[in-house]
C-alpha cells in the first residue's frame, strides 16, 4: 500500500503552500506526513504516532481539533482545510460522448455486415461499363441494361445504410439519454449521503463530500467509511478491511493496538470515534482508484502541460462541474503518471468488451449464420448465370471470344456480380436489429417515467424472464419506522404503551438506564422538522424505538448519557448477525460491574435466571416460566407483526476480575427488564405491488431475520 501511496503523489502539489496561501504553517502536520502515516498499520502506526505525536491527542493538538468537541464549525477554517488538505471528492470517470456511443454502436455484426453488403452494392450500381462499338457484339450486348435499372439501382444500398444510420443513431442516443439521467441521479444520491460529526460539541449529520481533515467522526455498526482517519475512541470495533486487503476476516481496531481506520472499510461490529486524516484523492480508496484507472483523463493533459500544482482536490469547482456536482461518485480514476506507454496499452487492450444480452447474442448468432447461408446463396447464383451465359453463348450459339467483345463479356459477369450481392443483402435481416433496438427503447422510456433507472437496455430483456423477487423486509417492504406499542413488563402484558405511573419506579429507572446505555450513543430522537410532524430517528432504527419508549415513560435518556458518556462505558459487545443481542458494561461507584442487555426475545430469554416483579424485586424465572411467557407474550405480539426485544441486566462483583473475554459466561444469568412490541408498519403501496407481481406470474418471497410469526403476520398483511 506504501508503494501505491507514493506513486500517486503527481496528484498533489509539491508545495502545498502555493496553494494554500501558506496556510499549511498554520497546522502542525503537513499533508505529506499524513500520507505517510496512513500508510503504516498496526503497532508500527502506534509507535509512529507515539513517536511524533505521543499520543492521538497530541495529533488532534496539531490539526487543531478536539477529540470530544471536534472542529469548531467556522466556514473560513474548513475552507483552509479543504485547501491544504484537499476535498472528500473523487473526480468521477469522464462520460463517454455522442460520438464514442455512435463508434460503439457501429460494432455490432449484423450491422457490419450490412455496411458491407450496402457499400459493395452502393458501389456497384454506379459503376458504368464501356460502350462496345463492334456490330459483332451488337447481339449479344442486347438486353444487358433493363430500361432505368442504372438510374434507381444505388436505391438499395442507401437505403440499407439509412437502415443502420436508424439504428446506430437510436442505440447511440438511448446509451447518452441514460447516462446522463443515471450521473443525474448519482449525483442526488452522493450529495444525500451523509455521516455523523462533531463540531462545536455537537453531533451533526453531514455530506460526505462536505467532510475535513481534523473532523472528528462517529462511526458504527453498518458504516462504509467514506474517509480515513485515527480511532480516538473504540467499542468492540470490527472492520471489513477485504475491499483493501482482500481477507475476508475481521479486523479489530482498538485505539492501543491498531487504530487506523481507512476509507472504503466496512464496519461489522462495535462503535467509536476517529480523527479524519486523509479525504478524497488522498485517502486510500482514492489512491487506490486512482491507480486502477487508464491514463487518458484531465490529468494527463494538466501534467503535459507542466502544471503540477493545478490538481483536482484542491479545485473542487472544477471536478464539480465536470460531472454536475457528483461527489464521491467511486468510479475509477484515470493516473496522472499513467505509467509507460506500453503499459496502457495493455490496460487498454486488456479491457474487456460489453457483453451482449441473451437476446441480442441470439441474434447476431442467426444473423451470422443468415448471412453465411446468404453468401453461399449468392455464390451458387453467381457461378450459375456465368455458367448459363458461357455455355449458351458460345457453345449453344458458337460465338468466338471477340478482344472487342471483352468489355460486353466483362458488363455481363459485373451484373452476374450485382445480382449475387442482391441476393445476400435480401438475405441478411437489416431489419431485425433496428426492431429489437427500437422496442426495448421504447421499454426503457416507458420505465424511466416511472422513476425506474434503467442504466442498460438488455436490463429490460433480463427483468421481462424474472419469475422471482427475493426482497428484504425492513426498509424495503416495510417503512422502517419502528415504534414501540406493546410491552411486558412486572408480570403485565400492557397492549398499549402504559403511563409511568402503572410501572414500579425500581423497574422504571433500570429500564430507563439499559436502553440509554445500552444502545449506540448515534442513536437519538429529534424534532420533527415541520410542526405537528413525526419526530425524526436518527441512527439503528430499532434503538430509536426503544428510546422511544423511555420518552413516552416520560424519561430522559439524554440525561443519562450526560452522566456516564460514551468514553466511560466499561465494556460494549456489539449487536451483530451472530450474536443477536448488544451488551454494555459500566462500572458503579462502589466498583462492582453491571451488565445492560438486548436483543431478540428468543435468544436473550434463554440466558435469563430471573425477572423483575410488579413490585421491582428479582424473581426466580424457570424454563417453565419461559415457555408460559412465550406461548401467552412473545407469541400473540409475533403474531401481530411486532417485533419482541428483551431487555435485561446483570450485576457482577468486582472481585475476582470477570472474564470479559469469555462471552458465554458473561452474558448469562440475566434477570429480565421487560419485553417490548415493536411495529414496523407495511408500506401502504406495497400489497397492492405484489398482487400485480402475482398476477404477472412473478413470486414475491420475503427475507427476513425475524421471528418467524412476525415475518408470517407481516407477510399475510
């Protein structure tokens, strides 16, 4: 990775401070020194920073930033930032033009073959033969020349090339208009994605694109890094690193044994905060790009003419009107070194062309074979009219081959010819691409005003044989807004949410302490944006619902986390697949340990030994016990469509020192909070979509982790 680090530094100014201004000196780090760090992994990053930095506060010191507060949110600093440092933008794959998609076009078999057939004829039906003078060959030029055959004979041949100018132009025109609808859209989806920050002490929801140097980022469950940085502050953290490295297993980060964190990195478990180091061109999902691309982009222009300071992160302008404000768009980016001319050749060379659909491969195969049988069809009439003529001519009526005669001879075999290459341009179907093209056109328009992009014409044709559609269900089929309507809670079932006064006031503060830290502190509900709307949910939808819950019990779960922040929390096992349940230590004042959990009811029940009465008191849960309660409560809620979670906790002694390592043993034991019903209402266009999808004969199956009655009450709705 160092090496692809170095090799890409013509995408940066030498001097940073010509562009800058000088404003480089006014940070301690320069530009040069990040990559070089981003570069290292592992103890050796961790004894690097040490080394310069002492510690990861000290590299916040020199970005003049906080760790807890982050930047302060001033337009003039981050647009120093964005200058000395460069922009969270990645200059996106130039478009092919009109002309390109014309020349592509033009590559089709079927349509070479009939540019052939239409040239050859074209050139033949203006070929003039000489006049014969002799009287000897005055018979048997007779007939040679039908009465306005020479006039009206280049009709054919244009008419065939008009045939492929219909289709390349139609192709052609398609593969632009949905080009640029798709960077069209493209764009409206990077400049919708967002990630969390803090500036001026607070949490923000910002553009990726809008991201600096020195911010301090949020990231959790289910991120895909959009920038590199240094982990501050870690839970449990578990990285996919396999878009980078290649290894499917997952890395964990921690912020005293490997804490670089890089862009284009998945994250599969835990949370934390890292200080951004490196954004766009300079990040490693940009230099990695920038290495994959060919080497005939803007850059190479720009380096020709010898300007090296002139580059694309530090004119976001520029980069943004060259592709309508597309930022991040992760196409490959073209090397402004380009490497030898050789080596792009074979880039060049190696590409491979675009595949043919199902359909059109069928056809260019039975238009080869057409065209084949065509020529030997042509061949054979050819060989026999010359043959017919040279025997009647001169065997049935005896005529001698006259030197004056050789040009009449020569007209004859030339009009032999022309009636051969008619008999192959009949055969070849010029009409059969220009069908195909124009009918999934007209599929693609009718699609695209249903606001359904489709970016290939043969998409249509492969979504025309679908006969299943597997679809998630949250967020897809569902509206993804949980919310809390049931709950069981001291040995009552309440099938609406109670007032607090009906909940023992012991239950209500543990309830209120496991759901506000045990859940990611990201996760939190705001005001609606308009009034007299929904408040908004911001983060794990499931985790806003049960901070819900906590606000409708007329609790405050932000004040809890005021009292124990996030950097406080002892020890967090992340939600994940696997597990299917989240965990958080914290340490009491007196030094003992309690252990806050959800989950999926199924699987946290199992671990309980107890739970909590009408009167707040630990009792005795058997499995008895459990199957009653999931026969009269898990059940009749799964059944309603809800979603059950457990809420449950444990204390531990101080001494001796828990296995925190050892899961099993920890997460065991539990005494149960409560059990809550959440709903994730149906979207209401829904039902009405999978009837049609049915009567279209198109099963519709629904992909799920839930609860099995959940996901059938769900389905039956």
């Amino acid at each position: 990775m160092g090496d692809m680090a170095n090799s890409s530094v013509r995408f940066h100014p030498n001097n940073p401070r010509k562009d800058g201004g000088g404003c480089e000196a006014d940070f301690g780090v320069s530009l040069e020194e990040l990559r070089a760090l981003m570069e290292l992994r592992g103890a050796e990053a961790l004894q690097k920073i040490q080394d310069i930095y002492k510690d990861t506060e000290g590299l916040c010191h020199r970005l003049k930033t906080s760790p807890t507060d982050g930047l302060p949110d001033v337009p003039g600093d981050l647009e120093t930032r964005q200058q000395v440092f460069g922009c969270n933008f990645i200059p996106p794959k130039k478009p092919k033009t009109f002309l390109q998609l014309v020349w592509e076009a033009l590559q089709d078999v079927t349509l070479i073959i009939l540019e052939i057939a239409a040239v050859i004829s074209l050139g033949l039906s203006f070929y003039q033969p000489p006049d014969g003078n002799s009287e000897a060959c005055a018979n048997v030029s007779g007939g040679v020349e039908d009465e306005g055959e020479a006039e009206a004979g280049w009709i054919e041949g244009a008419a065939i090339l008009l045939s492929v100018l219909c289709v390349v132009l139609v192709t052609a025109f398609n593969d632009w208009s949905k080009e640029k609808q798709f960077r069209g859209l493209q764009s409206r989806i990077e400049q919708e994605q967002r990630f969390a920050v803090v500036r001026n002490g607070t949490v923000l929801q910002i553009p990726v694109a809008d991201m600096v140097v020195g911010d301090v980022a949020q990231v959790k469950y289910g991120d895909l890094l959009p920038a590199d940085g240094v982990l501050i502050q870690g839970n449990d953290l578990k990285l996919d690193e396999s878009s980078l490295t290649g290894e499917s297993d997952h890395v964990h980060k921690a912020a005293d044994k490997d804490p670089m964190l890089l862009s284009g990195t998945h994250v599969m478990e835990g949370s934390g905060k890292m200080v951004v180091t490196a954004v766009g061109i300079n990040s490693q999902t940009g230099i990695i790009f920038t290495l994959l691309g060919a080497g005939d982009m803007e850059e190479d222009k720009t380096s020709r003419k010898g300007k090296q300071d002139g580059t694309l992160e530090n004119n976001p302008n520029k980069a943004k009107k060259q592709d309508e404000g597309v930022a991040m768009e992760m196409q490959p980016l073209k090397s402004a070194e380009g490497g030898d001319v050789e080596e792009r050749e074979k880039k060049k060379a190696s590409v491979p062309k675009k595949e043919k659909s199902v359909l059109q491969g069928k056809l260019t195969k039975l238009a080869v074979q057409i065209g084949k049988a065509g020529l030997v069809m042509s061949a054979i009439t050819v060989v026999i009219l010359m043959l017919y003529f040279v025997i009647e001519t001169f065997v049935i009526e005896g005529r001698l081959w006259l030197t004056d005669c050789t040009p009449i001879y020569v007209q004859y075999f030339v009009k032999f010819f022309i009636i051969g290459v008619t008999v192959l341009v009949v055969a070849v179907p010029e009409g059969l691409p220009l069908a195909v093209t124009i009918s999934l056109a007209y599929s693609v328009k009718k699609m695209m005003k249903d606001n359904n992009l489709v970016r290939h014409l043969d998409a249509c044709e492969t979504m025309g044989n679908a006969t299943a559609i597997c679809s998630d269900k949250t967020g897809t089929l569902t509206t993804n807004r949980m919310t809390a309507v049931q709950m069981y809670v001291g040995e009552q079932h309440f099938q609406e949410i109670p007032a607090p006064q009906h909940i023992n006031l012991h239950t209500l503060d543990m309830l209120t302490n496991a759901i506000s830290l045990n859940s990611a502190y990201t996760s939190k509900i705001m005001a609606a944006d308009k009034e007299g709307g929904l408040p908004k949910q911001v983060g794990n939808k499931t985790e806003c619902a049960l901070l819900g819950l906590v606000l409708d019990l007329k609790r405050d779960y932000q004040c809890v986390r005021e009292q124990i922040p996030e950097e406080k929390l002892y020890k967090v096992y992340t939600f994940n697949s696997v597990r299917k349940s989240m965990s958080t230590v914290i340490q009491l004042p007196d030094g003992s340990f309690r252990i806050y959990s959800k989950g999926a009811s199924e699987i946290l029940l199992k671990k309980c030994w107890s739970i909590m009465s009408r009167e707040g008191v630990a009792c005795p849960f058997r499995p008895r016990d459990r199957d009653e309660m999931v026969k009269k409560v898990i059940e009749p809620m799964a059944c309603d469509g809800l979603r059950t979670i457990c809420v449950a906790y444990r204390d531990l002694p101080a001494d001796p020192v828990p296995p925190w390592e050892n899961e099993a043993d920890i997460i065991t034991n539990l005494t149960c909070i409560t059990v809550v019903g959440i709903e994730d209402p149906v979207r209401p266009e829904v039902p009405e979509a999978i009837r049609k999808c049915q009567r279209a004969g198109i099963t519709v199956r629904m992909v799920t982790g839930d609860n099995i009655n959940t996901a059938r009450a769900i389905a039956v709705s």
